[in-house]
C-alpha cells in the first residue's frame, strides 16, 4: 500500500550522494531499479534522473517492519529512504557514479506500487518503437532517453542565456495565425465565433519575426513551436521547435558569425567538443556538382565526377542520348569495392532507381587492373581507360555512374554516396563536420504548377549582381539565402529578406502572383513595409535535428519527449480521434461519410 512521503524531503538526488557525505544522514527518493536479496541483507539500485545510486537493506539498522518493506518491494515501486552514507561494502562499481558508496536505510517508504512494465526500463532495449510510444511514460525512464531529453534542455537554456547576451530579445508570436499555403500544407483550426473560417497553426514565426524588425526590436529569437501537415521522415514531425531569430541592419555575413559563435558555445558546453570557427561555406552549385547534394556530408570524400565531356561521343547510346536531351553523365568512385556481388551491385541498382534513376551503369576494377562492366562492349578500350583514369580509379574500385537531367543524376549520386558510406563504415557519429551553403537558386521549377516557385520563400533577397535577371532568366537568379549543415543533414537556414517595395514587387511577378493575390496573402506584412523597414536577415535551427546530431540519434523521436508516429498520430493519447458531435456542430462542420463504390 502506498504510504505519504509527509515529513520526509528529499534531500540529494541519487548521484549528488558522493563519498564527500560519508557519515552522513541522507534521504533520497526514486524507482527501484534493480532488487537483489541475499537473506540477512536486501541491496537495491535506486534510480532517478541522475543516475543509480546502491540502497543496502540490514534488519539490524532498518528494523523489522523496513526490512519486510523492502523484501516486498519490485522494480519501478516508488520509494523514500533515510539513511547513513558509507563507503561500499562490496567490490566498487567503476561503472556508476556511485560506484564507491552505499546507503545504510534507516527508514524506508514505498510512496508507490508498479505492476509488472511491459518491457525493461534500461538502456538500448530492442523493444519495438511502436510498444515503447504507446508506453511513452515508461519509454521516457530510461537513462538513455533521460540523457537525450535533458541535454535538449540544456541546448534551450544556453541558445537563451548566448542569444540574450548577443542583445536577442525574446518575443512570443501567435499560435493561430492566417493562412499563407506557399510551403507545407497548413493545419487548420476551425473559428467557433466566425463560423466557415479558420486559423492556421505557424509553419514558422517567419512573417511575424519580420514585422518585429519593422517595429524596431532589431534583434528577436524564440524557441517556437511550428506545424506543417506534411509526410513523414525519420528528421520530420508534423509538430517540431524552431530556434527562431531575426536580426535589423546586418547581411549574410553578419547573420553567419553569431551563429557560429552560437555552435561553438553550445558544443563545447554541452559535448565538450571544439568547433573550428570559421566553419567551411560552400555554394550551392558546388555542393550540387560534387556531392549531388545541397546538404552534402563531408565525414567522407567519394565526390561526383562529371565525364560528360569525355563521353558525348562514346557508342553507349544510354549515355549519349541523356546529353542530348540537356543532361549529364556523372559518377562516384567507391573505393575498394570492386570486388562487390552482382547482387549488391544490383541492390544499388534498384537504390538508384527509387530516386529517379532509370538504371545504373559501373565498371569494377579488378585487382589485376581488368575492367568488368556493364557498358564495356559498347565502348573501346581507349574510351574505357579515360573514363577509368577521370574517376581516379585503382585496382579494387567499384565505379558507378548515372546519366540524365541534372537534378536526378544529382539526387541519384547524392543519395547513392551515402547509402555505400553507410554500407562501408564511413559514418562516424562522433565526428561533426559543419558546412554553411550558400547562394542558393532564387526559384526552382514545379513541373505540377509549371511555374518558377520560391526556393525558399518570397521575401529572400536575390544577390544584388542578379537582380537584373529576375523578370528575364529567373532561373539563373541566386538567393541572400545559407544554409547551415552537419553531417549531411540541414539543421537550419535563413536569409537576407527583400525590404525594398519594388524589389518585393518584382519578385511576386517572377511568381506569377498578381498584386491582388500578394496583398489577399501577404497584405498585412506589405502594410507594415509601407512604413520604414529596416535591412534584415534571419536564420531558423531545427532543435530537434540539432540535438538528434548531438546525442548520436538516429531518429528526432529520440530527442522528443512525445513524438507522432510516421501516419502522423500519437500512440500514447490516440490522437488524432472522434470529436462530439456537439463540438463539431458548435464549430459549424459537417463530416460527410464517405460513399462505397
């Protein structure tokens, strides 16, 4: 039976008992982690937060009714205990904290029963994800996932204490706000006082922080919930947290040494890891063209090779039909895997295709420097060697390459270079290699609303050498735009922003969007411009990303306290769910049934 913790007070949590207070009377209070009962004595690794600390049980200091206490106790009973620090009786646990002292209990209650948990609360268990959700509270127990969720505090706390101290004034900005659908699909909330009309949830503080700037606070941040209806990834949620900021009177450059000042406070203090400042940039088109990605991965080389030029007027038909058509021929070089199984290779083969490609083309080079390939007979000897000699390859190499628009040869390579760095042990999570890039394209192409479309958003500023382009090549146009990458993944961005009237004008046309459709979406921000707007820029991390690197993750729902599964739904409430039908008439919705065919 559950007893009340009343005129007890806890005293230390289990590691801030050190052989500093041996002799000492302490209470501490926590999960029975681990029972072990030896007849005339009852040892017990009492857990919380900080870590286990040993609890030893004797009769003779705990007394009869304390020691039947504790020989009923199970792991996870809640349970208070009073008692005298002395060093450890046994052999020293290198392994804890605590390793070298024990509590003699003097006094010990259970403050709570726990049936049986539905799989162990330790470190690294195998459970499935989907049990460990829907235990969520239970999840969340374990010394590893306690690590995580902690250290994201301690991040908040100190991106706070650096930014305050930078002259950040932190500002909240609105929950329910209008709806602008240029990214994401937005989440809706449906307006009881103003039935048929709705708010949308942010995707982001962005028009917000930039108004703030119009009224003068000059530098703004914010730790910021953000929603975006979209599908997800093992680094997406459809609820997540921005570290949001915006800065007046500052540039690209400007923007990007707080921030690396910023990355380098927060490694050290919390990892204890010295960040090389300044961090590499690289523009866009570079990343593009030598690692098929705008958020490459620099733990590892294997860089894409472009052999267009060498191959325009080879007699492989797959290559010479894709420049033609406008496209590329490009390959990486995967260094001591000539010797791969047709299997494998074909396994990349079919990798490939699921992002674009129609096929694969590689020549392994042997050990005794013979080429096998599956183009060789459409080539000669001569052709065959200078591809080999291009792609820097030695006996042992395995090289692939793909061939066809730009943008898929990019995703294609991009994406094969990680999947084979994975495959060959390249990845080291305990090496972090920060990228800034920069001078991202202005617009991209959407095939489905055939139009140019913002790359990022419509309020970046085009570098000023482009600004000549917008209305006549906008696709040549580059953005103020940077983004900020480790380890092959995107863990924030920003830009310059477009405060100049005409200029923002220009840039809705380059859209296609009439004046009327500006100002029915952005006319509150376009109003606010009408009066004074300072030059600005801003740069938003993911903090769930950002930790998810820190703590070696590989999964953001590692660094999340409740997270959605990937249907989006959460397996601890069951939400999304039915609503009363009361509740749906108040909001003046309907749900229609949908019809059997």
């Amino acid at each position: 039976m559950a007893e009340s913790m009343v005129g007890l007070k806890r005293t230390h949590r289990c590691t801030e008992v050190s052989a500093a207070n041996i002799g000492e009377t302490v209470t501490v209070m926590g999960w029975v982690q681990t029972r072990r009962n030896l007849g005339a004595l009852i040892f017990v690794d009492l857990r919380d937060r900080s870590g286990i600390l040993q609890i030893l049980f004797d009769e003779n200091t705990v007394g009869s009714e304390g020691f039947k206490k504790a020989y009923g106790i199970r792991n996870e009973y809640v349970i208070a205990v009073v008692g005298k620090v002395q060093k450890r009786s046994g052999a020293v646990n290198e392994n804890l904290k605590t390793g070298d002292i024990e509590v003699v209990a003097e006094q010990i209650r259970v403050l709570s029963e726990s049936e049986t948990p539905p799989f162990p609360i330790e470190e690294n268990i195998n459970t499935k994800e989907d049990l460990r959700l829907k235990y969520r509270c239970l999840d969340l127990r374990r010394p590893d996932l306690q690590s995580n969720i902690m250290m994201r505090s301690k991040v908040a706390t100190l991106t706070r204490a650096f930014l305050a101290n930078e002259g950040f004034l932190e500002i909240e900005t609105p929950m329910l706000t209008k709806s602008t659908p240029e990214g994401a699909r937005d989440y809706l909330v449906p307006s009881r006082i103003h039935p048929g009309k709705f708010y949308a949830l942010p995707q982001s503080p962005q028009l917000f922080k930039q108004m703030l700037m119009c009224s003068g606070y000059d530098r703004y941040m914010q730790i910021a919930r953000c929603f975006r209806d979209e599908d997800l990834r093992a680094d997406r949620q459809p609820e997540f947290t921005q570290i949001d900021m915006e800065l007046s009177f500052v540039d690209v450059d400007d923007v990007i040494d707080v921030n690396e000042r910023l990355l380098a406070y927060l490694f050290k203090e919390v990892l204890d890891i010295d960040v090389a400042l300044p961090i590499q940039r690289m523009t866009w088109q570079e990343a593009m063209d030598r690692f098929g990605s705008d958020k490459p991965d620099l733990r590892f080389g294997m860089e894409l090779k472009n052999i267009t030029e060498l191959v325009k007027n080879c007699g492989f038909g797959v290559f010479t039909s894709a420049i033609e058509n406008g496209g590329t021929v490009r390959g990486i070089n995967a260094k001591g895997q000539g010797a791969m199984p047709r299997k494998k290779i074909d396994a990349l083969v079919d990798f490939a295709k699921g992002y674009g490609a129609k096929g694969l083309a590689y020549i392994a080079i042997h050990e005794d420097g013979s080429l096998k390939s599956s183009f060789a007979k459409f080539m000669t000897d001569e052709e065959m060697q200078a591809i080999v000699t291009a792609m820097d390859g030695q006996a042992g190499d395995l090289l692939l390459f793909a061939a066809d628009r730009n943008k898929i040869v990019w995703n294609v390579l991009g994406a094969l270079r990680v999947e084979l760095a994975g495959q060959m042990g390249l990845l080291d999570k305990n090496e972090y290699k920060f990228l800034w890039v920069t001078e991202f394209p202005q617009f991209e192409w959407s095939d489905e609303e055939n139009r140019f479309v913002a790359m990022h958003h419509p309020f970046t500023m085009p570098m000023d050498e482009d600004l000549d382009q917008l209305e006549t090549n906008p696709g040549a146009v580059r953005a103020k735009a940077y983004d900020i990458v480790l380890n092959g993944t995107e863990i924030g961005g920003g830009s310059v922003r477009i405060h100049q009237a005409d200029v923002q004008a220009r840039m809705f046309k380059a859209l296609g969007m009439s004046d009327e459709v500006a100002n029915e979406k952005f006319g509150f921000l376009l109003d606010a411009f009408k009066y004074g707007v300072p030059p600005h820029a801003g740069l938003a991390y993911g903090l769930d990303r950002l930790v998810m690197l820190m703590a070696k993750c590989d999964s953001i729902r590692d660094v999340i306290a409740f997270p959605k599964v990937k249907d989006a739904s959460c397996l601890l409430t069951n939400a999304p769910d039915v609503v009363d039908a009361k509740q749906l008439e108040e909001l003046s919705i309907a749900i229609e049934e949908e019809q059997e065919v």
